[in-house]
C-alpha cells in the first residue's frame, strides 16, 4: 500500500527519532559502564529526554498551541516499574488520516530499526468496543494492509491474541504476538478483580513452579514490580514456610517480564492517573501514542512527535470538505428527512454520471439520528427510528432493502460491506452505535432529527461523513462535499457544533470549511463561498503561466511531458553501481553471542548449587534456526531504499559473501543480521539520493530536464494562474489590509484574507505591496497542490508566493517566487534540499516561449526561485532585487 506524502513524513520524522534515540541510550549505557569500571554504580540517565532535547535543537518538534502561542512542549519523562526510562512518543493524526495504518509501519521501524528484532509482543489499547471490534478485523485479515504491515515487521510470523487466550514464551520468542486490550482492562481500578492481573496457571511457561520459593524470589529480586500471591491465609500449610515467595502466574505479570512495545490508540484517553500507571507498570520497552486531540495538560501531556494539520488530509484528497451545514427554521423533522433524502437522490445521480466517466462506484448514503431506538420507547413524544424508518419507507417511497438499523442491540449491518456495488444500503438510522470507530467513505449527509440534542450530535458525528471515497477528490463539486441537516437550531450554535466535531477529530485548522446553508434561498449563513476578482488594473492582462519541470519525450506531442519522479529519475539510476562497502568495516557485535549463556530459563540441575538463572528478555537469546537467514525477509526491509527486489538480492548477497570472507560466522550474522540492515538502509540511502541529485542536474544540462513553458494548450505542461479565486470564508474573517491600515495594492486579486496567511507571509506580503519595483504579488499556495516543482526527491516542493518584479530602467518584467520558512526549520535536510532546488531551477528556468504571457527579461534571470527565512526575511527580499 503506497502512503501518503504526509505519512512518510511522519514516517521520516519517526526514523530520525529513532537514530538519535539510539545514541543517545548508548552513551547512557556506555557512562554506567564507565561508572562500573571506577568502582561505582550509576542509574541509567534519562535518554529519552536527552533525545527530545537533541530533536528540539535541530528544530524538528512541532509547535502546538499553548493558549495562543505556538511552543514546542518540553519532554514528559515517563519510567516503568524498573524505574528505567521508556521511550514515549505520540503522532498527533486527524481522524480518517491513517492512524492504525501509522502504527503498524512506525511498529516495523520500532522493532527492526531500533530494538533489531522481529518478534516478541505488541500491547495493542484502544478505548472502546467498536473500535476493538474493527482493528481486530483489519489486523486479522491476512489481505489488508495492516495485516501485510505486520507480516513484513515479523518475516510472516504474526499471531493475534485477545485478553483470555493462552500463549506460551515459545510463542513469544517465535512469532510477533499482537494483543488487543480494551483501555478500561488496562485500568487497572481494583487489583485483586480484573482478570489481568488473577493468578490464571495458563501462563506456566513463563515462571517458576509455585512452590520454589527460591526461584520466584531470584525472579522477583530482577523484576521487583511483579504481583505476589498472598500465602498469610495458608498458614503453615505444606510447602508453606515463613518469608516464602509466590509470584502470580498472571496475564499482568507476563507482560511485565517480557516488557512489551505499547500502541495506545486515542491515546488522549489514556490520561488518567490510573491508566497511566498501569500501562506503565507493565515494564513496556516503547509507547507510542495515537490521538487526533492529544492531551497537553503539564501532568498528561504526550509527547507529540509529528503534527499532522486536516489540511494535509484535504490536500491528499481523504476528506470531503466544505461541511455544507442546512438548518430548516420551520419545519419539523419530517422536512428534514425530506431534505435529507432529496439531497441522496441528488448525489445518487452525480454518483451514476461520475461513474459512467470514471468507472469509480460511489453510492451516497445518509446517517440518519434519531432520539430512541429502544422496542418500548416508541411513544415516548421522541422521533424513534421506526418513526424514520416509516417515513422514508411509506412516504419517501424509499426501498426497505435500502434502509438499515444500527443500534446498539439491533445491528442490521452487522459485516456488510458498505463499499461492495452488491450492498443497497442508501440509509442508516442511529443514535449513538456510530459515534465512535465507525466509518465508512461512501457516508455524505448526516439528518439529525433531534430538536434538544442536534448540538451534541452534531459535535460527535461530524466525523462519520467526512471520508472521502478512495481518497481521491472526484472533480465533481456535490461528491467532494459533504452535508448535515437540522431543524429549528441556531444557526450560529450548530456550527460552532460542527467545528467542535472538527477540533475534536483533530481538524482545527479546518474549521472554516463550515458553510451554513439557508434552505429556502440557498444562501450561506456566517460562511461563504466568495469568487474573488482580479484587480481592475490587471483584469486586462494576458494569460500568467509559470513553468513546470518537465522531461523530454518525443512520442509526446509538444516533446515533453510532467517530469515523473518514478519514472524519471529513480527508474534512471545505476542501480548497479550501488555497493554497500561497510561490510568490510562492519563488526560483529559478539556479545549478543555470549548473552546466550546469561539468558536461559529456569536452571533446575544448578538448584544444589544455588545458582538459579532466569531468561527475562526473550528476545535477547540469539540462535541459528534451522533455515537460517530469511533472507526475503532481510530484502524486504531494504525496498523502502532499494526499490528494486533483485537489486536488494544482490546487495544484500555481496555483503553476506563479504562477511564470510572474513570469517564471520553464520551465528553472528544471524545474531546482528538487523543492524546490518540498518547499516545498509543508512548507507544506500545516502547513495541513492546523491546518485539522484547528480542524474537530475546532468538531465538539466543535457536539456533532457527542464523547467520551461512550452508553447501548448495542455495545462499538464504549464502552469496557468486562476482568472478567479473561489474560496470559503466567513462573515467575520478579516481582510489583509497594509500595516498603516490602507488597503492592499499590488495583490493580483481584489482580496486577501487574514486567515490565508501566516506571520512570515504576511511580513513578506506588506513587504511586497508597499515596493516600488512590484507590478503585483499573489499568494500561489492556495493549497498543497497548487504549484509544485518536482525535484530528485520524492516529495514536491510548492512556493508561497509569486512576485511580478516591474524593471524600472528597462521596463521589462521578472518573476520572483517564494517559500517562506520560519526559523526553527532552517538548516533541516528538507530545507537544505529545497534552497538547492531552487538555485538549480533559477539557473535553469525556460520562460521564452512565445504563449501570451506577460514579456519577461530574456537575460540574466527572468524567473529565479528564493527561500525567505523568518529571521533575515527583508535581507532576502533585498537580495532578490526587491526594495
């Protein structure tokens, strides 16, 4: 499954965590050794903040809102009942943006990339029984991607496991166990009555027998933590002797032993002092946090890693956005019904053109809420949902195939699936059995037929119909929007509902994609759809274009087409001049080796001796199995690189070949087989992205790439500036007027609206109007997917801002173009690469086609590219020419 753009920066995000994660524990680990061989002890130091303070330092936290200042919170150190550090972090995901999918490729990165192991156990929490019910079927399902996620971290060994199954330490050492707990399980309230934490006997594997008292204390002395039967009620009992240790054989105890990497998903609900607590008395090695709207109290706050904006998910075309909310001031709930089922009928019909010209199967359903749904509650005065259901059957001559139940005793759509062309389902009536892990794209309206409780449901629901189906924007205005109807509400209240929904899915910054529509004029109440104008003065102007990075194709008709990263350039490298040299520099790491000897189980015959040695970290013991290496496996964890399987093979062969050269066991390869992994992945990356940046700067010589405009009609070729802007504002937003309160000249476009830009933007923007060499400026990123300039890298890069500079001794004009970046990201990998692109593009950029755009300079630099930092912002305008 390709992810997203905005998932691999998460992805990146995480793997850069996780390197400086690892130095930073290994000079921890390497001053308490020091520390040993000066005859002292030392605590392990607190690496984990030592990390944060390191990825704070390189400027790559994220800002939340503290209030209303942006901060990057500082670390909240957590520690396991060992008292040692465990390494916590949390990705801030909108709902619908991918967060299980997330976990189960950060769990690869975890597992492979820093702890080099394939197996042991995943505590997976979530917080309810829906959401329960649906990651255990997404998990379970051998084809789903979740699934294959696993199966790739594992080398196909992955068993699932609930609260009440068995599982012995075999299965532990032997395969990824995942176990699903509900969080009111992990809350542990009462000690001695939840089933986790009884003294089950299932779990013998993993303990002493009972009556060895010396054992279990041998056992309890390494692992202090762990729960102890109480032995004051045996007495004197046979086998029972003053200051005798019995440790439960429970489900608790397991997980403290084996010391398992946590996924806590809505981690926001995990907050409690008790939950807290708990999940990390368990022992667990790493806890990574999944919540839409993470905790940032001081007590609670979660570490937040990654940052993701809704606006990344409109970008990427999940979300149907805008939220077209209609409120019937007269009517009752059977007009909104009413409403609700012509609106199907309307999308229904735009569904079956879209699918005549696409192919794509979309069928718009509405979720219909209702007040009851019990058998005995029908008269209760209260819209129950066989009312709804009578309605939309007998007076809306709706199917009764069309229509189904969904309660939280009568669930008639049980596991159809919604998306299949063979389902009829048009309309779901429900209370509340839909609130919460629920969702299903093909939901577009949401009739809340509730007068006392529309505000409420408004605000846990909101959420249920904002997937876009295939995650792909249909082009079609009706199906790329979504819609809610009311009756008798506050227009003001229920949307203000509507972006508690937003905010509580983790969509703040799109909380202005609420339209209120008036149903009987069809106008927007507080939010608007306003096209907006060129300026009179430039209204007459030619066609804008700017180019696009194009490479030469002579089947095409103009002889170019979009550059294709794929294609073009990683599918263009030498793949067989990568060679990965470390291995002759690598060296085995031998005491995984020797650990064999320290970490065995329960050594009976050694009793009489008084030696008793315990395996407490399974995946520490380090055997060859029969089969040896798996080596589809070891090629797997190099395609993220490598993209290419026979390319992997052959990497991966010479450097095996080249380890045995040197005498290298078989044992210690397998002992270390995942660092190399790692050491490979670090060290061909590096050539692969070098190997990239030359092939693309050799093409740009050639000419074979280019950044030019093309005398054509095909808008894939160039880029053309909107005659019009259409965009969603509302009644309160303000204007961008000059600092000294006058109104705005040079904008290309009559209005620019505050909320369009950030403090860097705006400087730049009040910087640029009041300039005496700007024709005019305008704010290009609209959105993500506006502009973008393809580089050597995956990702494309889109400016902020487009600047006519007016030549004041020649008269001619040049284009200046913009990215501004705030200070806290310069120097980064990200915007390093960007201020390379961009001096190769001003170098290179092509803008003397003759296609009815403005005459530009055709020497020295008529089109130039320039990064705008917050700190030295006005140097850099100067820079540019721009006084």
């Amino acid at each position: 499954m390709e992810l997203k753009e905005y998932q691999q920066g998460v992805l990146s995000k995480l793997d850069r965590y996780l390197t400086v994660l690892q130095e930073q524990r290994e000079q921890a680990e390497e001053f308490v050794e020091f520390q040993q061989t000066k005859g002292k002890t030392a605590p392990l130091g607190d690496y984990c903040r030592e990390t944060w303070d390191q990825l704070n330092s390189e400027r790559l936290l994220p800002y939340l809102y503290h209030g209303d200042q942006p901060v990057v919170a500082p670390h909240l150190s957590r520690h396991d009942g060992l008292g040692l550090s465990i390494p916590n972090i949390c990705f801030k995901v909108p709902t619908g943006g991918g967060k299980t999918l997330l976990a189960t490729a950060a769990l690869e990165r975890v597992q492979t990339d820093y702890f080099k192991r394939q197996l042991g156990l995943v505590l997976w929490v979530v917080p309810s029984e829906a959401i329960y019910r649906q990651t255990w079927k997404q998990l379970a399902n051998r084809e789903h991607p979740y699934r294959q996620m696993l199966e790739r971290a594992s080398g196909g060994r992955v068993k699932l496991l609930e609260k009440g199954d068995a599982f012995t330490r075999r299965d532990v050492e032997g395969q990824l166990c995942v176990m699903l707990l509900m969080l009111p399980s992990a809350a542990r309230k009462s000690k001695e009555t939840l089933r986790l934490f009884r003294d089950s006997g299932r779990f013998t594997s993993f303990f002493p027998i009972e009556d060895d008292s010396e054992a279990n204390r041998a056992l309890l002395n390494k692992v202090p933590n762990l729960d102890q039967n109480d032995l004051a009620d045996l007495g004197f009992a046979e086998g029972v002797v003053p200051d005798s240790v019995s440790i439960k054989q429970s489900l608790g105890n397991v997980l403290r032993l084996v010391r398992p990497v946590v996924v806590i998903d809505e981690g926001h609900k995990a907050y409690s002092d008790t939950a807290r607590d708990t999940i990390a008395g368990f022992n667990p090695r790493f806890i990574l946090e999944l919540s839409a709207t993470p905790n940032t109290n001081s007590k609670h706050q979660s570490n937040v890693l990654v940052n993701v904006p809704g606006a990344d998910l409109k970008d990427e075309e999940m979300i149907k956005l805008p939220i077209n909310v209609i409120n019937e001031g007269k009517g009752g709930w059977k007009h909104t019904l009413t409403l609700a089922h012509s609106k199907q009928q309307e999308l229904e019909q735009a569904a079956l053109a879209f699918q005549n010209e696409s192919g794509r199967y979309i069928r718009p359903i509405v979720l219909v809420r209702v007040e009851r749904t019990g058998k005995e509650q029908r008269d209760s005065g209260m819209v129950h949902a066989e009312d709804a259901r009578e309605y939309l059957r007998d007076q809306l001559g709706v199917k009764e195939e069309h229509i189904r139940l969904k309660t939280s005793s009568d669930d008639e759509l049980a596991d159809e699936d919604l998306l299949s062309p063979t389902s009829s389902v048009r309309f779901i009536i429900t209370k509340d059995a839909l609130r919460e892990g629920w969702d299903c794209p093909f939901a577009y309206a949401l009739a809340v037929l509730s007068r006392t409780t529309a505000t409420t449901a408004l605000t846990q629901m909101i959420g249920r119909v904002l997937r876009q189906p295939h995650a792909k924007a249909t082009g079609v205005s009706a199906l790329d929007e979504c819609y809610v109807f009311t009756f008798d509400q506050d227009v003001t209240a229920a949307i203000n509902s509507v972006r508690k929904g937003l905010e509580d899915e983790g969509m703040s910054d799109l909380a202005s994609s609420v339209t209120s529509v008036d149903p009987g004029t069809g106008k927007t109440r507080n939010m608007r759809r306003e096209t907006i104008q060129r300026r009179n003065q430039f209204s007459g102007l030619p066609p804008i274009f700017l180019p696009r990075v194009l490479h030469r194709d002579i089947n095409s008709p103009d002889g170019y087409r979009p550059l294709d990263y794929e294609r073009d350039v990683l599918s263009a490298l030498d793949w067989e001049a990568l060679q990965f040299l470390g291995a002759d520099k690598a060296t085995m790491d031998t005491d995984k080796l020797e650990r064999t000897v320290a970490k065995v189980t329960l050594d009976r015959n050694a009793k009489a001796d008084g030696q008793t040695s315990f395996a407490l970290e399974q995946e520490a013991v380090y055997s060859v199995p029969e089969e040896g290496l798996d080596i589809p496996y070891l090629v797997r964890q190099l395609l993220d690189v490598v993209p290419n399987p026979w390319q992997g093979m052959r990497l991966l062969e010479e450097t095996l070949t080249a380890l045995r050269n040197k005498d290298v066991t078989e044992a210690q390869i397998y002992a270390n087989r995942l660092d190399l992994i790692q050491a490979m992945k670090v060290d061909l990356r590096e050539q692969v992205n070098a190997m990239a940046e030359n092939l693309f700067r050799d093409k740009l010589d050639s000419g074979e790439i280019s950044l030019r405009l093309v005398s054509s009609n095909d808008p894939a070729l160039n880029w053309k500036i909107a005659e019009t802007l259409e965009i969603n504002v509302s009644d309160v937003d303000p204007l961008l007027y000059r600092k000294n309160g006058d109104p705005l000249e040079k904008s290309l476009f009559e209005k620019v609206y505050q909320s369009e830009l950030n403090d860097l933007e705006k400087s730049t923007a009040w910087y640029l109007d009041e300039s005496k060499c700007i024709y005019w400026w305008h704010r290009i990123a609209v959105n993500q997917r506006s502009y973008g300039l393809q580089g050597w890298q995956r990702h494309r890069v889109y400016p902020d801002l487009l600047a006519c500079v007016h030549g004041v001794e020649n008269g001619k004009f040049r284009f200046s173009v913009f990215e501004t970046k705030g200070d806290h990201l310069k120097g980064n990998d990200d915007t390093e690469y960007k201020q390379k692109l961009f001096d190769l593009f001003t170098r290179y950029a092509d803008v003397t086609a003759s296609i009815g755009q403005l005459a530009l300079e055709g020497q020295d630099e008529p089109l130039s590219f320039r990064m705008v930092m917050d700190k030295n912002w006005k140097q850099a305008l100067v820079d540019e020419g721009i006084q």
